[in-house]
C-alpha cells in the first residue's frame, strides 16, 4: 500500500522543494494507486455464460478449465437481462424466499452446471433472448504454491 503524505510538512519532505509542491507529490502518489488498483482489477477472471433462454430452458452448462497452478475457491453468478439495463447477481434473492440460481463447478467434466428455479425471478420474459450472452461467472482462483 502506497505512503500517506501529511500536506501540511510535504515542504520538508527531501524529495519536495519550491519547484516541487506538494500537490504535484501527492498526484505522483495517486497516480500510483491508481496503477496498483488497475493491477488488482486486470486479474480479475471471468466466463462468459453464452446464449440462455432463461424462460424456456431450466439450465445451462459453461464448459471451464482451471487453469494449470491454480485452484477454483469460489464463484459468482452474474445474470444480464434482455434490456442490457440490469446485471443481477444470481446467487442472492431477487424479492422472493430462494436463491434464484444453483451454480456448480463439476471438475470431472471441467464444466459449470447454472440452473434457474421454476417460477422465480429469472423463469421470466425479461430474460428469454436467444442470441445475447446471458451474462458471467466471476472466479476466485488462487495459485497453488
């Protein structure tokens, strides 16, 4: 994590001088998190879930490989809706009493197994097309030491 800069004594600082403020500094040390925070998000590891007519069909298989040196510790659904206005996260009630999707990771078959319930949010005409990819599968992988 990057130092914090006391304002008030960047003058003292040896690296700042007159032709240095301190304002110049402290945008020197955003510009730093800034990078680290651009370095967290780059490895965030996604699927896509494809094509899903979620009103006909019940569920869905993404086929997946973890990667060599790593292990899968957890995953999220997340579902788009036919509007492209809502990404809804799939494993936390959506206003009714269960949790909308079952999302599984099968290592046998290197595949994700995505199944909707009948009759709850998703089995709804707001999420019936047949050619947009439905949405994502958000991964934590950790490297395996």
């Amino acid at each position: 994590m990057a130092d914090l800069i006391n304002v008030g004594s960047a003058y003292d600082d040896p690296d700042c001088d007159r032709g240095r403020p301190a304002l110049r500094k402290i945008n020197t040390k955003l510009a730093e998190l800034e990078t680290e925070i651009d370095s967290l998000l780059s490895t965030v590891n996604y699927i896509e879930i494809g094509v899903w007519n979620m009103d006909s069909t019940a569920s869905k298989d993404v086929s997946y490989t973890v990667p060599t040196g790593y292990t899968l510790i957890g995953y999220k659904a997340f579902i788009l809706n036919d509007a492209g206005t809502g990404l809804f996260n799939g494993l936390q009630s959506q206003g009714y009493n269960t949790i909308p999707i079952v999302c599984s990771y099968f290592h046998s078959t290197n595949k994700f197994g995505l199944t909707r319930n009948e009759s709850d949010f998703f089995d709804s005409t707001d999420f019936n097309d047949a050619v947009m990819n439905r949405g994502y599968i958000v991964l934590d992988l950790v490297i395996i030491s």
